[in-house]
C-alpha cells in the first residue's frame, strides 16, 4: 500500500514539473482531491525524493505568486460574458416586443 502511495507522489510530481500544472488542475487529471496533491507534494514528497521536491517546491511558488492574476482575469471574463448575455436578451426582447 504505501508504495503504491509513494509511485502516485513520484507520478504527479513529475506531471507538476513537466506542465507547470496548478494543484487543482492535477487534482481533476489525476481524480484526487487538491488536499491529497497539495499534502503528496509538500509533505510525502521532500521525505521521498527532495530533489524532484525542489523542482515542485518552484512551480508551486510561481503559482501561487501569479494566482491573483488568473483571478482578476476570470473575474473579466465573467462579467464580460454577463454583459454579453444581457445584451443578447435585451435584443431578442425587443425583437419580439416581450417586457
């Protein structure tokens, strides 16, 4: 059993570094939890492997540090789209002199 552990934190450390993956994104590749990612990553893997934890430890700062950006811009985009929806409805009212 907890080889089979240790093989999932070695397997998802190297997806992590090889396609700079947020933890939510590898948790929906790999059908775990963001808490198990997260906890696999900083505390299975330094006892592990502590040099492919460095490599980790890199990506997850960077996301972290650019995670407010990624926020505002999908804030942007859905009330982009909100905007777009009302406009489209307000269209297809008038278009059919529905109030």
């Amino acid at each position: 059993m907890k080889g089979d552990i240790d093989e999932r934190v070695i397997e998802i450390a190297r997806y992590v570094i090889s396609s700079k993956a947020t933890v939510r994104k590898t948790a929906i590749v790999f059908g775990v939890s963001k808490s198990t990612v997260h906890k696999d990553m900083t505390e299975r893997l330094p006892k592990i492997n502590p040099e492919l934890y460095n490599g980790v430890k890199d990506v997850l700062e960077k996301n972290k540090a650019e995670r407010h950006i990624r926020g505002g811009k999908a804030t942007k985009l859905k009330y982009k789209n909100l905007k777009h929806l009302a406009t489209e409805q307000k269209d297809f009212s008038e278009l059919y002199r529905i109030k």
